[in-house]
C-alpha cells in the first residue's frame, strides 16, 4: 500500500494539495464551532485478504489469516453544522501471524524462500488531521452530505522471522486523501452514517488506500461496519509491496 502512495507523492499534482490541505486545517476560520467532541470506536477485527510479495515473486503470505484481533481508534473532532468540521484520527493496526511462505520473498535485503515457517509482525499506524464541509443537506438539515481533504500520516512496519533469519522494512509518509461524511435521517433517533477517507490510485480500487465505517448513528453509539483495504499492484519493485482487505464489526462512542 504504502509504495503506490509515495511514488505518487513525487508528483507536484499531490504536493500542492497536500500543503494547501494543511492550510485549510490550520488557518481557515473556526467560526460557530461546537465544544470538542471525544469519538473512541472499538471493536474486533480480520482479514479477507492478505498479500506481502516481493519484486516479480506471487504473495509469499496466500491463505494466511490473521484470526480475530481488537480494533481500537480514537478521534476528537470540532463540528460546525454549517461551516467546516475540523478532526484528528489516530487509528493504530497490529497484528502477528506464523505460517509457511508459498513463495520466495525478500525483505529489507533478507531473502525467504517458500515452504519456510515464518512468523510476521505487521504494523500500520496512522494519524489523520481531517476538514470537511457540507456540500449539500436536506430534511430541513437533519440529513447532509460533507466533503473534504485529509491529511495522512502513516508509519507501517514488517518483520518476518524465521529460525535462522530476520528481515525488517519500514516506511513513513504524510499524503493527502480525501474525506466523506454521510448522514442520512431514518427516524427521530435513528440516522444512517457513512465515514471514510480515501485515495483511488487504479480504476479497479485495489491500488490505494481506503478506510470507510457504514452503520447506524443511536443517539451517542454507532455500531456499524468499517472496511480497511488498499494496495500496490506493481511488480518489479524492489521493496516489498502488498495488498490487504480488513473487516472490522466496531460499536463508535462519542462523549
């Protein structure tokens, strides 16, 4: 996932937008802005699909699965219910798994041939300073549709080991995606709600990043379901580049 993005971060197309992005956050007006609301979403988590490959080598992780894992997250946001909505997201990702290759792979210079029992630590942490605005409501306001720009800040980690070696790869980068807030009145206290943030980079969607929660807003809760996934479909590369699909069942609490 993370190559896709930082080779197109070296375009001026994105660039731009990233810094002027920033700016929106920090220097546009904050007017009629409620008090600061804490959203803390928590629940269970797996994987529909895991792919870690390396150079022209198939995914060296196929048929692996990562169980059921806590899903955790945090947001504050500051909302306006005419003007710009203003968040940070701290959204962590862990998980480990011990399988064998079903291909060569090589990471940080380490290579792992297939057929090998390998364990893998897999990290990809990420904080978000997002802004959206409403570009259209309707139900006298009740229901509104917002959009806008988010800023991602990602680390992602992965290590494999096994019994006689150890590879390590590691990545940083900040990219600006873009930001969806649906709300949809059902009943006089039952809303539809959409949440997402994303960045396309192939007509197919399998090459970018995505991350949307669709549920029902209960008063303060909102159980629902978020999909994580994203990508690098390329090969040839000389990092590892991979592939994930993660479902996650989350009850969001706002205090």
């Amino acid at each position: 996932m993370r190559q896709a993005i930082s080779k197109n971060m070296t375009h001026s197309r994105v660039i731009r937008p990233f810094f002027i992005g920033l700016c929106v956050f920090f220097f546009l007006p904050q007017t009629k802005l409620s008090a600061g609301n804490l959203v803390v979403e928590a629940g269970v988590l797996t994987s529909q699909k895991l792919s870690i490959s390396s150079g022209s080598n198939r995914n060296a992780t196929e048929g692996w699965g990562v169980g059921v894992i806590p899903s955790l997250r945090a947001e504050f946001w500051l909302q306006s219910a005419d003007s710009f909505d203003f968040g940070v997201v701290l959204a962590p990702l862990l998980f480990r798994a011990s399988e064998k290759l079903t291909s060569d792979i090589t990471v940080g210079g380490t290579n792992f041939t297939a057929g090998t029992l390998t364990g893998l630590d897999f990290q990809f942490h990420n904080l978000r300073l997002a802004a959206n605005y409403p570009v259209f409501s309707w139900n006298e306001g009740k229901s509104s549709l917002r959009l806008g720009l988010t800023a991602l800040f990602n680390y992602a980690q992965f290590i494999f080991t096994s019994q006689n070696s150890r590879g390590v790869e590691v990545d940083a980068l900040a990219v600006p995606i873009l930001r969806i807030d649906l709300r949809q009145v059902l009943d006089e206290k039952i809303h539809f709600v959409l949440h997402g943030d994303f960045l396309p980079l192939s007509p197919s969607l399998d090459s970018g990043f995505f991350d949307f929660f669709v549920g029902l807003k209960l008063e303060s809760f909102e159980p629902g379901l978020r999909f994580f996934w994203g990508g690098f479909s390329e090969e040839g590369s000389s990092q590892t580049n991979n592939a994930t699909f993660f479902t996650s069942f989350v009850v969001r609490g706002t205090f």
